[in-house]
C-alpha cells in the first residue's frame, strides 16, 4: 500500500477547549488509485490532508494519535528536515486557491523552475526548459511565451493548471488535491478534473481527491470515504456507493445532488448542521439530523461495520439503510 492512515486523531486547542477535528480516520491508498474523501465543510478533509503531508499548523494543531506510514515508512516519527523530502519528490498537495498557493512576486517559469534547482540541483537554463516543458504537459497555450508571467497574469484555470504542474514536477507517487476546483467557474471545473485525471494516469499515481461536491467524484475517483465530524462514516467502491448506500449520511449527500428532473426541490436534503467539535454529541455524531435515529445511536458511537470486503458503514442500521 503506497499510503495507509491508521485511526488517526487531530485535536486543535482554542479558548473553548480541545476542537476533536480528526476523530480516528482510517484509509489507503495504492499506487495508480484515486480515492474521493467527501464531506461537508469542517468534517476534517483537510486537516487529515495537512496531517499526512506534515503541514498541521503546529500549535494550535497536534496528532493525538494513529499512525501514518508512506511506502510503509511511519511519517509521524520522521523528523521535520526528513518529511520535506518527501513532500515534492514522493507526496504533493494542490489546493483550492492557486492564487494564495502561489508567490504572487515571482514568474511561474521561477516558481517551476525552482521546484527542479532546490530538489534536482538543475541548472537555472535547464530548470526554465523544464517549467515550460511542464506548462505543456499541463496544456497551458503557449507557454514558452508565458513562462515568464507572474500568476496574477492568469486565468483562475489556468493558474490551477500551474499549481497542477507544481505538484507533478518531481513525479510523486501520490498527490494530495484538496478541492482542486472548487474555486473555478463550472466548465473549467470540467477541464482542469479531467486533467487532473488523466495525468494520474499517465503519471500512475495515487490520488486522494478531497471535495464536498459528489458530482465530481462519480467519474474520477475509485473509492470513497465519507467524512463527519472527524470520522470516516462510510468507505466504498464509488458505484457501490452511488448504488446504495449504507449510511443515511451518504443518502442525504447523494439526495442533494441537484438534478435537472427534480427542479425546485430543497438542494440540500440534510436537515441541521453539522455539531461543533467542541461538543461532538455522544453516541453516533450524527444522530441529531439522521431519520434513522433511535436510542442506541444517542449512546453508543458505531463503529466501522463491515458490510462486505471493500466496505464499511459507521451506522448501526447499516443493513436497513442498504435495503432502504
Ligand atoms: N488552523 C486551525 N486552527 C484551529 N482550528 C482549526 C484549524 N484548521 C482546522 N481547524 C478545525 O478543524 C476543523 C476541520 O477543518 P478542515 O479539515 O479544514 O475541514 P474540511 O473538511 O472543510 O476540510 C475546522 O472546522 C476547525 O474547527
Ligand atoms: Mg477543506
């Protein structure tokens, strides 16, 4: 297994106590495999990222707990200087807003450039041959002419292409892209997914596609793990899980994706919002907006039942929600 997340445990201190934003995640990875982690906003998608690639903003933020082993090496241990290699050359990271990801001072060309002179040691005329070799790969028009641009000369799609290419320069294994379009206008969302998609191919990487937009996951990814306030509650093959699925978290979700034939119903099936994690209710977390709720799921928190090989349902009445 090329990533593996073992019950890990991400608390953030704050005036109002411990804020449990990563409640015993447990996932993998393989090489040439693309997992969606989905979820609403604040369910931890990004701090179990942040975790992984030794980015945690480090206080308020601590690993409390779990393990993290890349090509079965445990990240957790590994001293700061000893992480860094690792991120570019084996993990990288996309995120959502290339123009903060960016340094707004400095020509892509440099920016790329610079990824091949600190970790190859190429040559300044050698790395500018490589950044405009990448902005092709990446399919920017043009770029040995705009090699020398700076990022705000871009368009919003564009500039998530460069941070794309940022992320493939040193060929990782696996690549982290944490709502890589959320951020772009819906058709170039299209664009820069399939990119996405298809360069892992190429590139036979893994890729873990954080995103709280189901719609985007159906073709790309091949598994999923759906996220609530810090806890996996649902992991599948992706048609499983489009097919039915075992936890009525995941029905809301799939509910919620607007559908042309259901004009003008709620967009958002899920009543409530999602609880503080200064106060994450006992039992199941999410029992204060399930349907399905009864006395056991307001005491015993539920764990991972296996519903078959591949799969896996937080919810006590995982059987009743795969037949419902
Ligand atoms: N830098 C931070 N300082 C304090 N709390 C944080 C910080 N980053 C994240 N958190 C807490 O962790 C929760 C989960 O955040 P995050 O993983 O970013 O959610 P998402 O699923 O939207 O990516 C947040 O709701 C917040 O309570
Ligand atoms: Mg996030």
């Amino acid at each position: 297994m090329l990533l593996e997340v073992r019950d890990l445990h991400v608390e953030f201190r704050t005036r109002d106590g411990a804020a449990h934003a990563v409640n015993g995640v447990t996932y993998a990875v393989d090489a040439g495999e693309t997992l969606a982690v989905l979820g609403e906003s604040g369910s931890g998608k990004s701090v179990t990222a942040q975790a992984v690639m030794g980015i945690l903003d480090t206080p308020p933020g601590r690993v409390t707990g779990g393990e993290i082993r890349f090509r079965d090496q445990d990240l957790l241990t590994l001293k700061e200087e000893e992480h860094r290699r690792i991120r570019g050359a084996g993990m990288a990271m996309i995120f959502q807003d290339a123009l903060s990801a960016l340094n707004p001072v400095l020509t892509v060309g440099d920016q790329l450039g610079e990824m091949f002179r600190v970790h190859r040691g190429t040559s300044r005329k050698d790395s500018r041959a490589k950044a405009i070799e990448l902005m092709d790969r990446v399919r920017i028009p043009a770029a040995a002419q705009r090699v020398g641009d700076y990022p705000h000369q871009f368009s919003g799609g564009m500039r998530q292409r460069i941070m794309i290419a940022m992320a493939l320069a040193l060929e990782p294994d696996l690549i982290i892209a944490d709502e890589p379009t959320t951020a772009l206008d819906v058709t170039v969302q299209a664009q820069v997914m399939d990119l996405l998609a298809e360069l892992r191919r190429e590139y036979d990487m893994g890729l873990i596609l954080i995103t709280h937009d189901l719609g985007v996951v159906a073709d790309v990814a091949d598994k999923i793990a759906v996220m609530y306030a810090g806890r996996i509650v649902e992991t599948a093959p992706v048609h499983e899980l489009f097919k039915r699925p075992a936890h009525p978290y995941t029905k809301g979700l799939l509910e919620s994706i607007p559908r042309l034939d259901h004009k003008g119903r709620e967009l958002y099936a899920i009543k409530g919002l999602p609880p503080s994690l200064q106060a994450i209710p006992p039992g199941c977390a999410f029992n204060p907006r399930c349907p399905m709720a009864r006395d056991v799921c307001r005491t015993d928190v539920p764990p991972l039942y296996e519903v078959s090989g591949e799969r896996g349902s937080a919810c006590h009445f995982w059987r009743e929600c795969l037949d419902g």
